[in-house]
C-alpha cells in the first residue's frame, strides 16, 4: 500500500449537509467535561499495545470496542454524577491517511473505522443522555506529523487536502463536531478548519504549547489563534489548549487580551515536565490529580468562560474526576450519583 494524492481525497457522493445552523450546547454555557489520556491509560495502565498511540485499531474487534465503551462509560458516570455535560472524542487521534500507511491499514478499512467510531459514541451517548442531549460527539483529528514537533513542512492548503478526508467521514457519520487535537503549528489548524468549513462541520481547535506558553514554532497561542481566525473568517467555534501543564499556560493566559475568550476548553497533561523529558521517560508521570483539580478551579476562577475541562497525557478518571469536584459547584451535582 502507498499514500498518494487518492489517499488524501474526499469520498465520492453527495454529502448531507445536516449541520448547518447546528448550536452546539456547549456554546450556551454550563460545564461540560470530556475524557483524558486515553492513548497513556491504554498504554500505561491497561498494557494495550497501541503502536503510534493509535486508539482506533481498537476498534477492529469487539474486545477493543467493549474496552473503549468502559473507558468512555467511566468518564461518562462522573460527568453524570457532576451534573455536567459531556464531550465524547472519539478515539482517531491518530486514524487519517498517513498514519494508516504506516500502521497498514487500508484507506476502505480507515473510512470505516472512523465511521465505526462515531457510531460507538453516538450509541454511549444514547445510553447515557437519551433525553436532555448534554453529550456532544466530536470527531477527533490529529496532527499529519508527529504531536510534539511542528510540520514547518505543509501549507495550509496541504493540510486542507490532506485532514479532508477524515472530516468527511465524520460528517457522513453525524458527528456534531470535529475537534482537531495537539495541533502544533498554525498552517495546519487553518487546512483543518478550512476542510471542516467546506463540509459545514462545526470545528474545534486545540493547541499544544511547550513550556514557555508558545506552540512549539516559537508563535505566541494569541497570534496562532489570531493568524487562523483572520485566514478562515474565523471558522473555529472556539479553540482549546491541550498536552501541557497549566504551569506552562497560565501566565500567558493571564496576559489577557480579547483573543483569551475564545478559548473554551483545558486539555491539560498531568506532568510539568516538558515533552521531550516525557518522551524520554520510562514510566508514566501521572501527576497530582488533586492539585491539578486546583490549578484548573483557580484558571476558571480568572477565565469563567471555560467551560470543557478534560486532560491529556498522563491523565485518567482520577485527574477528571478531581477537575469536576474542584470545578463544578455542589448544587449542580445530582444528589445520591457517585461515579465508578
């Protein structure tokens, strides 16, 4: 198998476009929480061998996928007993073209799982939410290259080309959103949320910063947020940070700017290490999970309008589970509810 221009362009047929006008709940206000690091619980915590961290493999067979509905209903009881809603990624971090040639996965089979994906949560998210419909499916997108290293590489109109495919799978599947993850440069955001935009699939975009607060091509996050707002006719809903510790973020946070409200979402790792001590690693750093509860009550203290909290590497149903108790106040809890 070979990529080539074909691997990278959009399915044939008429696309529905059901999600023009779609009002996201989140948009409205209230908390909503989603899940952690998936890829490190598999990996770290489960012994699943995920090479490249490619969650969606799981997906092949039913022991995969009944592992993947108790991770994802784990997170769900404690959003369900925080009175929150929810945020349910679907598990393609790494499930678009380049990764699958290196993985060996056919593009059918890619299309497929990737549609296989966005059933699985929608099914949870009936089981769960049938009623008030609080939980969001958002097809997740990854980075082409690798999450800790900018592609310097790629225009924008590459990445449009390139990350179109996946989003339209999503879209045909029903995904309310997408949500384009670890993204470490502005090129690529802007491909992404023009292909979304193409497709009018509602997008997220969520940055990864180092340890000095910029993505890792040294761009301060305000004027990557700015730069991609000005080339899409600011075509995000809102944007996230994510795969770094709130050690790394707050300051330039706290700098402030009108460019601060549009981040809506705190993906956050559970280390302060920076990424290239982490890769280097021999075990997972799970953190404190208590004290990182904390420093998010303190960031939404000073940043109200957060409203998705969740995490990244290294952090599991503990970390998420401390976010809420430290960040959803006692009323909206439901009474006689404990996750498990």
């Amino acid at each position: 198998m070979r990529a080539g221009p074909a691997a990278n362009q959009p399915l044939g047929g008429t696309l529905a476009v059901h999600h023009a006008g779609t009002r996201l709940p989140q948009l409205g206000g209230g908390m909503y929480l989603t899940d952690g690091g998936l890829e490190t619980t598999a990996v770290f915590h489960h012994g699943t061998d995920l090479p490249h961290g490619a969650a969606f493999l799981l997906l092949r067979n039913a022991d995969g996928r009944e592992w993947l509905r108790g991770y994802y209903r784990r997170y769900l009881r404690i959003a369900q007993a925080s009175g929150s809603g929810f945020i349910l990624e679907t598990p393609t971090w790494r499930a678009s073209s380049d990764w699958a040639w290196q993985l060996n996965v056919a593009y059918l089979e890619l299309d497929a799982l990737n549609a296989r994906a966005v059933a699985l949560t929608r099914e949870l998210a009936a089981e769960y939410d049938a009623a008030s419909a609080r939980i969001v499916v958002s097809g997740c997108v990854g980075p082409r290259r690798d999450g800790d290293a900018p592609d310097l590489a790629m225009t924008a109109a590459q990445a449009e080309t390139y990350h179109l495919r996946q989003l339209a799978v999503f879209a045909r599947a029903g995904a309310d959103l997408a949500t384009a993850m670890t993204m470490t440069n502005s090129a690529e955001a802007i491909g992404i949320a023009r292909a979304a935009r193409a497709l009018a699939l509602p997008v997220v975009v969520s940055f990864t910063v180092e340890t000095d607060g910029r993505l890792p091509t040294g761009q301060p996050l305000s004027e990557a947020i700015a730069e991609v707002d000005a080339a899409t006719a600011a075509a995000p809903v809102y944007y996230m940070i994510d795969c770094a510790h709130p050690d790394h973020f707050a300051a330039t946070l706290e700098a402030g700017g009108g460019w601060v409200r549009r981040i809506r979402g705190l993906r956050a790792d559970a280390s302060c290490r920076r990424h290239a001590e982490l890769d280097a690693a021999p075990a997972l750093d799970s953190g404190n999970p208590e004290q990182l509860g904390r420093q998010y009550r303190d960031l939404l203290r000073r940043h109200p309008h957060i409203n998705v909290l969740g995490g990244c590497c290294g952090t599991d149903h503990r970390h998420v589970e401390r976010i809420a108790s430290a960040c959803i106040p006692p009323p909206l809890r439901r009474m006689g509810e404990t996750p498990s």
